[in-house]
C-alpha cells in the first residue's frame, strides 16, 4: 500500500558549470543549454516536466561557479539524494553543488540583491589548461591607468553604454557597481565585478574598457565620457566570453 503523497515544495540550489560547449544558461532549440539539461535530468527524475528558474542568464562560453535555481517538486527523499540523483545524469561539465528546501516565495532571480562575477585575463599566451578559460592580452598593460578607470566606474550610475543591445531600453540601465577590482598574480590578472544586477554583456563591456585602457587605446578621460554619454559606441568592445565566470549571487 502507497504511502501518502509527497507534498510540493520549493528547492534551491546551486550549480557550477563549464561554459565552453554549452549554448549558455537559457533555453535553447538545440537543448544544449544548461537549464535544458538540467531539467532533463530533473523531469527523469522526478517523472514529469520541470521547469527551473535561474538567477539570470550567462551566454554561451561563459562559466559558472555558482549559478543559483529553483524549482518545484514533491520530492521526499531529502537533498543528499536529489543531488546524488542529478550528478549521476547530468554531463561532467555541470554540477549541482547544493540543494535544500526554501520558503515558497523564494525566487532564484527577483530575491536576488547582487552578483559578483570575475574575468580572467592572461598576460601573453596561456597553457592548454588556462587558454580555454581566460582572455590572452599580448600588449603590455597600464595597470595604474586601468585602476583609475576603475575608480570612475565603481558607483551607482546609468551604464546604458557598457550595455549590448537586447531589449535593455525597456528596464532602467542604472546600476550600483559596488566593487570593481583589479588583482595581478604574476601573469594572472582577475577582474572582479560586484553589483546589484548587471545589464546584457555589462561585465565584458567593462573588461573590454579596462583592457582598452591598460594598453593605451582609450584615456581615462574618455571612459568617464563614455559613462555620462550614456550611449554605446565602437570604443565599448566586448571582451570575449571564455574568461568570465559568475562567482556568487547575493540574497538577504
């Protein structure tokens, strides 16, 4: 005789993927995109349809270290085994690293408060194992130069000009850029981003200024024209997507 029915409840989790062959964090046609696998792993598990909800989209090549979800499900046999259950079928380039049951107005994108994301640039070529997941800069960097362009992006403002085009006319392009920061480890160079949310492409937008900076193509001067202008031009390039990764997405 079957027990009683599990009761629906919200889950939230956290996955980790690597970008490089996946069609980005957004549904696809193909189904190669991370949501698509993942809720067909889910939707085998579970017996039926699932739909999840990501904290915002990533683009194709670009990488996650904690990429936060939620679903509905009944599921009743606690969170150890739904993760055991999801890393057993899903590819080696996705991982569910957490799972637990939230309150059920918890939502994985309009709950979120904030986003830190880091790029990673190379100083000249990388190795096989790097190359695929940083930016290769040939030209010598002015890293005094980048951190004072740095300076005036850091704050709340309107940064309709480090935004691609995608629809973001309809929403407010102000933002709080709460952190921007520039760390050097030898031929290693991390570009930390922290906001309250981020336009389409906003973070390589800002990359690609601060590289266009360090190697002298572009003057501080103008990057803070470029910010009261507030309009996109060809000297806004888009770094490319191989060397970002979304770090954390913040919550109360």
């Amino acid at each position: 005789m079957k027990g009683p029915a599990a009761t629906e409840r919200r889950w939230r989790c956290v996955c980790a993927y690597d970008g490089s062959a996946l069609a980005g964090w957004q549904s696809q046609p193909g189904g190669q995109a991370v949501q698509d696998l993942i809720e067909a792993r889910l939707a085998a598990i579970l017996g039926r349809p699932v739909r999840i909800h990501g904290s915002g989209r990533t683009d194709a090549g670009v990488h996650a270290l904690g990429q936060v979800f939620h679903l509905d499900a009944a599921w009743r046999h606690g969170a150890d085994k739904l993760l055991a259950a999801l890393r057993t079928g899903l590819p080696p380039s996705i991982q569910v690293k957490s799972a637990r049951v939230v309150r059920s107005d918890f939502h994985a994108r309009f709950s979120a408060k904030g986003k830190r994301y880091e790029y990673r640039l190379h100083l000249g070529d990388a190795d096989p194992f790097e190359r695929p997941y940083s930016w290769p800069v040939f030209r010598p960097l002015d890293f005094a130069a980048m951190a004072a362009a740095a300076a005036v992006l850091r704050g709340r403002h309107d940064f309709r000009a480090f935004a691609a085009e995608n629809g973001a006319a309809r929403e407010s392009t102000v933002r709080d850029l709460r952190r921007l920061d520039i760390r050097r480890r030898g031929r290693r160079v991390r570009i930390i981003a922290e906001a309250d949310g981020f336009l389409y492409k906003m973070v390589r937008s800002l990359v690609g200024v601060l590289v266009a900076v360090g190697e002298g193509r572009l003057a501080v001067a103008e990057v803070k024209a470029l910010l009261a202008g507030g309009r996109r031009t060809p000297a806004v390039q888009t770094a490319p997507p191989q060397g970002l990764f979304l770090v954390k997405v913040f919550y109360r």
